[in-house]
C-alpha cells in the first residue's frame, strides 16, 4: 500500500485533490501455491479467505494471483441508550471481495498486465430517520486496470495504464443512491 499526501492532479486525475492510497496486489511468482485464512471473533464475527497464485511459462513469464474472501459480524448496539438516536439493534455487517492481478513478461523486456478488485457488503447504523430493520446501506465498489511497460531505449522507461473505478452506495431507508464512476488514462516516461 503506498499513501501519497498533497494534490496528485496532474497524475492520478481531478479526484486527487488530497492525496493518493494506492494498493498494489500480491503477485504470483513460482509454483502454484494456495491459500487459506479461517477467523472466529465475539459478537458471531467470521472470515474466509481463499487465493492461489504463482507462474506459469518459460522462466515464469506468466504471473499469476487471485483471491477471495468474505467476512461478517453480527455487531453490537452501537449508540447508547441516551442517544436519541438510539435503535435497540445490533448494527452488523457483512463483505465479499475478489481480487486477481495477471502479468506477461514479453521479449526485450516489456511487460502487460491487469488487476482487478471488487468487494459488496452491507452496513447497519443507527440514526433518527429510519427503524431498525430498514437502517441499512448496501455498498460495491470496484477496480480494473491494465497496463503495458517497457523500456524502448537504454535510458528510457515508459508505462501507459488504463483504469476504471466505481463506488455504488444504496440506502434502504432513503432514495438517495450516490454512484461515482472514474475513468483514468496515464502515461508515464522515465
């Protein structure tokens, strides 16, 4: 995960007006190799975590990681009773996420690749405008992106990167639906 503070504009588009978190995937390399998280909390809290990654090819050319995984809590009450807006509810939430990252090391050097993360879940909440069965938010958000690298002379480094990002939120208790969607096209040189 890298954290870049300050206005990045000029690099990762208009919505970067205060900074930038950027997550880079696992990448598979070597044999196969799976994975597996099991979890168990209080409050009935689980998560399941599944991914195989390595490389395939001559020499590995091939990179290779996809993942999935799901949690959820059954929560707690979580505004007191002298809150006015308390609800005697138990405020839980759930989540299902993938994500696969794929890279093709190509001759003289060059290299493509794409990622691809998407999670859904479910958040209840407490507040004074709905009851508890309807205080709920629904949300998904997802992450594709490709990219092509390379170096066309000695000194030269050049990478050009395609990226689409969605963010969908949906209330029960309202009509509000906020969506926003970000299409990104860099080129970089070195």
């Amino acid at each position: 995960i890298e954290i870049v503070r300050g206005p990045l504009s000029s690099l990762y588009g208009s919505g970067a007006i205060g900074g930038v978190i950027q997550i880079f995937t696992r990448q598979g390399g070597g044999a196969p190799t799976p994975t597996l998280t099991i979890g168990a909390g209080s409050q009935r809290t689980g998560k399941l975590q599944a991914g195989l990654s390595g490389s395939a090819g001559a020499g590995g050319s091939t990179r290779y990681a996809v993942s999935v995984a799901g949690d959820r809590t059954d929560g707690y009450d979580a505004t007191l009773p002298s809150n006015p807006n308390h609800q005697e509810d138990r405020d839980g939430n759930s989540q299902r996420s993938a994500n696969a990252s794929l890279r093709q090391t190509l001759p003289a050097g060059w290299e493509v690749g794409a990622n691809l993360l998407a999670s859904d879940g479910r958040v209840r909440y407490d507040d004074a405008f709905s009851t508890p069965e309807s205080a709920t938010m629904h949300y998904r958000t997802s992450a594709a992106s490709g990219f092509v690298r390379g170096n066309p002379t000695r000194d030269w480094q050049t990478e050009l990167m395609l990226g689409e990002s969605r963010i969908e939120y949906r209330f029960d208790a309202f009509t509000f639906a906020p969506r926003a969607d970000t299409t990104t096209l860099v080129w970089q040189n070195r």
